[in-house]
C-alpha cells in the first residue's frame, strides 16, 4: 500500500494539468491529502495580502486575480508576477491544503525543493510547488480555478505585463520592440493571419515574443508574427509553457486578421511604419519579462 502511494505521488510530479491523476487530486480530497501528507508542516497563518490588505478606507477587500496578467505583488516579503489566464506548469508536488495565496506560498518556501513558482487553486485549497526553473506560464485548463505565480527573478519564465496575452488594457495597443524600442507592431490576442500556409515561415521554438519579433522586424519580406502555444494531445499547448514563432510573409490583407477560436493563444503582431496612431495607445510602456 505504501508503494502504491509512493508511485502515485511520483507519477503525479510529471503529470499534465488534465491528466486524471491530476483531476483526481484536485476532485477527492482523501487522495489529495495523501499525496501531500509528506510534505505537511506546521506553519503559522501568514497575512493574506490577497484578504486582509486594507487602507483603513471604505474600499473593502482586494481582487484576488490580478488586475492584468504578470503583475508584479509582493507575497510574505517575496516579489512574484502573478497570473490568472496563465499558469506555470513543470515538474511539481501537491502540498498542504492552503486557504489562501499566501498560506501556499509559505509551504512553497518550506519545501526542500526550489520554489521556481506554484499554483493556488481556490476552490479547492490545493497548492503546488512547480520546481523546474524553466517552466514558463501558459494558458492551461483542468476544470479548476487557479492563480499561478513566479518569483520575479526567475529568468526567463516570469514574464511581465505585455510579456504574453491577453494583453494589459485593450487590445490592437501598438507595441515597440528593440532595444530602443524602434520597431512598432499593431498587436492582438484575439485575432491572428489567415494566409496560405506558404506565406508562413516557422522559427520553431523561441524564449519570448521579443525573439519572434525582432527578426520579423529587420526583415524586409516579414509582414508580421505569431507567437502561440502549440497544439498537444491535452489541447493545452507543451508542458513546457514554451511557444513557437512563426513569419508571415505576404502583406496581409483586411479581411486575413480574423478572430481565433480560442482567444489569447495567439499572439498577432502586425508590422507597421512610423507612427502609433495605427492602433490603440499602449498600457503603458512595453513590459518585460520579471517587471
């Protein structure tokens, strides 16, 4: 018996995030509490900022979603770029049940392993540490709620608002990129190209939408990118949180950016010369990964 649990609570630190080990945890508590009785500490109850933060005002409690994905808050004296679309997924373990964000960060801490980021589901109190340092956040769905969140000097997976959609404010925000900021894109998380496949041109895997968009930039025949999740058998994009980039190389006609079925997947960025007016006033400047 106690094999079998051992072997089970292994197996669940591979598991994809709709995997039914995964499901099972999060569905019966019995078999949560085993897989995470190993790792239960005694912990004093740490202040929520996510609960208890207050001016003293009328404003009542805080969200406890983040008002845009990758902002930066800080947990117990801790910086982490939060995410409620998004989520770090890797190699991992089920702590103890947490009532709240900050009570699962403090487990996280507690644990042997790095605490590389963790997932807080509030529904149901489960916690997990994710311990791969190169697991980036994506967009993922098992049926449950959760807030993911990534200590922020943890290069290159916290990304910052406008580091990966949706985007923070509207979209259609123009964007620039380089290092002086010089190349402008018209960018989208609900819209992608439909061009003929003979008019894309894959770069595969890349770390950030900056990899995919500077190239397309200083490339006369590049009209524009994609930087999207790739397609599993979970349906969910890898296990990684990694996305592949690809160039389009026709001029794109009006009618060719078109709604996606599942929005935020994608990322669109058009190239455009010159001025911003093309397209939505940005959130603000440009974010980037940690800030």
């Amino acid at each position: 018996m106690l094999l079998a649990a051992l072997t089970a609570m292994l197996a669940t630190s591979y598991a994809l995030p709709s995997s039914p080990d995964v499901i099972k945890a999060l569905s019966n508590p019995e078999y949560y509490e085993q897989l995470s009785s190993r790792f239960q500490q005694s912990l004093l109850q740490p202040n929520d900022i996510f609960e208890s933060k207050s001016s003293g005002g009328t404003c009542g409690a805080s969200t406890v979603c983040p008002a845009y994905e990758g902002k930066t808050e800080e947990i117990n004296g801790r910086e982490y770029n939060i995410y409620c679309i998004n989520a770090p997924w890797g190699n991992y373990y089920w702590l103890p049940t947490s009532k709240s964000l900050s009570e699962c960060e403090a487990h996280c801490h507690k644990h042997s392993a790095d605490c590389n980021g963790l997932t807080f589901y509030p529904t149901t109190g489960a916690c997990s540490i994710v311990y791969s340092r190169d697991s980036y956040p994506y967009i993922w769905d098992n049926g449950v709620q959760k807030i993911g969140a990534i200590p922020t000097d943890n290069r290159p997976a916290a990304f910052g608002p406008g580091g990966l959609c949706p985007l923070p404010g509207s979209d259609n925000q123009v964007w620039h990129y380089g290092e002086y900021r010089e190349y402008p894109f018209k960018i989208s998380c609900r819209n992608a190209f439909q061009v003929p496949a003979s008019a894309k041109k894959s770069l595969g895997v890349v770390g950030d939408v900056d990899e995919c968009a500077l190239p397309c930039a200083k490339d006369k025949g590049c009209y524009g990118f994609h930087w999207y999740q790739v397609a599993s058998l979970n349906g969910w994009g890898r296990g990684d949180g990694k996305r592949n980039c690809e160039h389009i190389t026709k001029p794109v006609e009006k009618h060719e950016w078109t709604a996606l079925y599942k929005p935020n997947q994608y990322m669109a960025g058009l190239k455009i010369e010159g001025k911003s007016e093309c397209g939505d006033t940005p959130w603000k400047d440009k974010g980037t990964k940690g800030a």
